[in-house]
C-alpha cells in the first residue's frame, strides 16, 4: 500500500485529491494551517475508508521548520512516502509594482519553498527505492503569466520550471514527476462570484487528473497535464 502526503490539503483541490485517493486505498499524511479542518477530514476520510491510516499535522508550509517537521512525522508514522502531492498554494491579485513589502518573500515561501523542501528531504530515498510519484500543482499562470497577479506568476512559473528539472533528475531512477497546470478552479479564491460553477474547473477534476496519471503502468509517466475551462480562462 502506498504511502501519500498532501500539502494544504483541506480545502478546494488539496481536499478533493484527499478524498480521490482515499478511494484508491492510499494511507497518507496531511497538512493545512487548521488543525479543527484537519481533524474534520481525517474523520471523514476514516469514513469513507476505515481501511486506510491517516494521520494529520497542523502546518504553515510558508515556515520551512515547519515543512521539514511535517515531513519527518509523516515518514515516522507512514514509513516510505512513495507519493508527494505539493498542492498548497495561495494567490495575491496585484501587479508586481504594486505589491506590498512583503509580497515577494511570502509567495516565494508558500508556492515554491515547500516543494522545494520536499523534494530534498524525499528524493533520494525514493531514487534509491526506485519508484514514487510526485505531483505539483502549478497553474495556467505558468504557461499564460497574470499581469493582474505578477508574483503570483512568477512563483507558479518558477515551480513549473523545478517541476521540469525534479523530472529529468529522478526518471533514469524510476521515479515519476507530473505537473498539473489548472486553469480557472472553483475554489475559495472565487468566493462571492456570480458565474455558474460549470462555467469552472472543479477541484474533482483535478483528483480525477492526478488519479489518471498515478495509476497508469509503471512504465508510463504524465510529464504535465493543462486543464481549462472548456469556454476559456474566467
């Protein structure tokens, strides 16, 4: 049985990935910032498989302690971690002129610096075991940069990229690597809008990609996968 780890795995896509792979009889580790939402999905989690153990740890993934803490419960509990799921993520509307003082380090911190960490902390026991599978979620705003959101971009357009190269270093090992560029997702991030949600991604789609992608043969890996709303970016 494989063991997972989701990063922001309580709300929008981290929570629907959760639930997918509960399905699919993954024991796995999750962190959010709320410790109350972990422990409401764990529960639900055991409902919908009693079969799988999961454990929760309440995290800022933005603190790079607390990332490499998370990490070593996780292996601690779990064991070999032979999937990484680095969904968390938060996204700031402002051009880059604009952008508070603080914007840069923040961004930089919570969309790059946890895959990063990660990756370090797992890769080489996942090359010397030969197999495991790690997803990033990135975004269109990788391919297609946001004025409206420049560093925002530049981060998703910086984890593509460490994406791409965790890719190169681990396939001659056996170990997969897929990119996930959503496009406009009905997530908290649009809260108070008036469209129609089947005018959005749903996050169940994203579950849906990434459990395409991990149970194809061992063989065979998704270097990257775009998903858009099927009338264009909102």
């Amino acid at each position: 049985m494989d063991n997972l780890i989701i990063t922001g795995a309580t709300k929008g896509m981290g929570r629907a990935i959760a639930i997918a792979f509960a399905k699919q009889g993954l024991n796995m580790a999750l962190c959010a910032r709320s410790n109350t939402e972990l422990l409401a999905l764990q529960d639900e989690l055991k409902n919908i498989n009693p079969a799988i153990k999961t454990v929760v740890r309440q995290t800022d993934c933005s603190i790079k302690e607390e990332v490499l803490a998370f990490a070593g419960y996780a292996e601690q509990e779990l064991g070999f971690i032979s999937v990484i799921i680095n969904n968390v993520g938060i996204y700031e509307q402002s051009s880059i002129l604009d952008d508070e003082e603080e914007t840069f380090q923040k961004l930089i911190n919570t969309n790059l610096m946890p895959t990063y960490e990660l990756y370090r902390y797992f890769g080489k026991t996942m090359m010397a075991q030969g197999l495991g599978h790690i997803f990033t979620v990135c975004s269109v705003a990788a391919l297609n940069p946001v004025i409206q959101a420049g560093m925002y971009s530049v981060t998703k357009i910086a984890l593509y990229g460490l994406s791409n190269i965790m890719r190169l270093e681990m396939q001659q090992y056996g170990v997969k690597v897929t990119s996930i560029l959503p496009g406009s997702t009905l997530t908290e991030s649009w809260n108070g809008t008036d469209l129609l949600a089947d005018k959005f991604v749903s996050p169940d789609d994203i579950a849906s990609a990434m459990i395409c992608a991990y149970t194809m043969t061992p063989g065979a890996n998704v270097d990257e996968m775009v998903i858009r709303p099927v009338s264009g970016q909102l």
